[in-house]
C-alpha cells in the first residue's frame, strides 16, 4: 500500500530541519552568552541572576587530533565521511600529497597536490607535522592550520597511515588518540577493493601487499576496531571520540567551572 505522503516523512524533514537548525544556532549562543558574562561582569550584576548566566558559560576546551588508519579498502574513508556527516564540531585535515589527482577531486578540498619538488621543499621549511611515504606517493599534514584548530578548541580529523601517526604522537603526544580499523580477513579486504572498480589487478596487488605492512602496526595505537558492520564500526568510532572530548586534560577550563560552582 502506498503510504500517504503526509505521514513518517513529513516528521523526518522536520527531525533533519530541526537538527540543521540547531547545529547552526549553537555557535552564535555560545557567542551570545560570552557577549552576556562579559557585561555582567562589567557591570557588576549581583546575585543569582549573575550566577544563572555563568552557569551558561561554554567551558573551554583543548581540541583533539582523531586519526582514523586503516589498510587500504578497510572502509577508513566511509568511516570518516559518516562521522564528519553527524559531528559539525569535527573537520577534516586536508593533507599534501605527490599523488595525481583522481577524477572530481578538488585542489584545497580532498588534496594540496604537489610536485615531488614542492613537497620536498615543504619538508625542508618545516611546514609538515606529519608526513610518508606510500605506495610510491608522498603525503603530509600541514602543522599551522591544525595547531591553530587545537588551541581554539576545534577536533581535526586525520585520515593517514602508521607512519604519519607515529609522527603525529611525537609532535603532540597529548592531543592524539589514534584508532585502527581492521577487515574481517584479507579475502574480505581483496573483494572490497575489487569491488570499488577503480583499481587494476596490479594496484590491487600492490594494495594488499601494503595491507599486510599496515596491519603489522596495528599495536601503535590506542583503540583497534574490526569493521565487521559498517553501522557498529561507526557508532564505536564515534563513542572513541566523545569519551576523549570529556578528558580532564581536553578542558583547561575546567578548574574555573568548578571554582564558579562552588561559589554558589
């Protein structure tokens, strides 16, 4: 029986309206409340009033680096894109690399492609605060614009390789919680890259072989999901990242939260 178009999907665009709507007002009632303290606090409003507007003040937060690896075709891309879709406090690292640009791929928006030369030369200046070498291709992550995003309390997504996550814990031991995704099994790994279409059965090839390395590395980092169910892999990934925003150390505003509280 056809259904009436008046019904359950007419309260899912509300749900996605409402939801829209809400992650687009967050930011200026964050805005809002600071302008709010400040003038109570410059014009010595007393009492609970002063004190109900305090308890509304965001507490501020350290970001966090989230770097999701993978072996090629494990599903770390579709992991990060769901993730990225449901987290607007979350945004992508945009990395250099050697590589050519595949089909619909942007400049400045999936990649910065460079030349081996222009890498080089960004290695050199110091410019990376991470960078690798795979398959052949070069690959790097800018160090100002993700440590600007830390210090203003912005989480930065990484979609990188062991070796780029070994470097990232060096340079920032504090602010990286790294998670690595596992297939089933290498005969499920292999018929999802055959099943993406893209690859010859030489890149294939190559591909699984570096499979095996990445998944020698899998002990370098702090969380290791299999991804069985795309689903569930989501969802532990996304609870990964929730649990690290409400650390201790991600919240050096914290002690001045506790100290209005106690004050009454």
């Amino acid at each position: 029986m056809r259904r009436d178009k008046g019904g359950e999907n007419d309260d899912e665009n509300r749900k996605r309206h409402w939801e829209r709507s809400y992650v687009a007002f967050l930011p200026n009632l964050f805005i809002d409340m600071g302008c709010c303290i400040a003038q109570c606090k410059a014009d010595g409003v007393p009492g609970h009033r002063r004190r109900l507007v305090m308890a509304l003040e965001p507490i501020a937060r350290r970001g966090l680096c989230l770097v999701l690896a993978a072996a090629p075709g494990a599903g770390k891309t579709s992991v990060s894109r769901a993730l990225l879709a449901t987290e607007p406090a979350l945004s992508l690292s945009i990395s250099a690399t050697t590589r050519a640009p595949r089909p619909a791929e942007q400049e400045g928006v999936h990649y910065f492609f460079k030349t081996p030369e222009q890498f080089d030369a960004m290695v050199t200046q110091g410019e990376f605060l991470e960078h690798a070498h795979f398959l052949g291709r070069a690959y790097g992550t800018p160090r100002a614009a993700v440590e600007a995003a830390l210090a203003a309390g912005h989480d930065v997504l990484f979609d990188i390789e062991w070796q780029g996550h070994r470097q990232m814990k060096a340079n920032l031991p504090e602010d990286v919680v790294g998670i690595f995704l596992l297939p089933p099994s290498l005969p499920d790994l292999e018929a999802r890259l055959r099943g993406r279409g893209q690859d010859s059965d030489v890149e294939i090839a190559r591909r699984m072989a570096a499979a095996r390395e990445e998944i020698t590395h899998w002990d370098e980092f702090d969380h290791i999901v299999v991804n069985r169910d795309f689903e569930t892999t989501v969802a532990a990934v996304r609870s990964i990242l929730h649990a690290a925003r409400s650390e201790r150390r991600r919240q050096p505003g914290m002690a001045g939260f506790i100290a209005r509280l106690l004050a009454g």
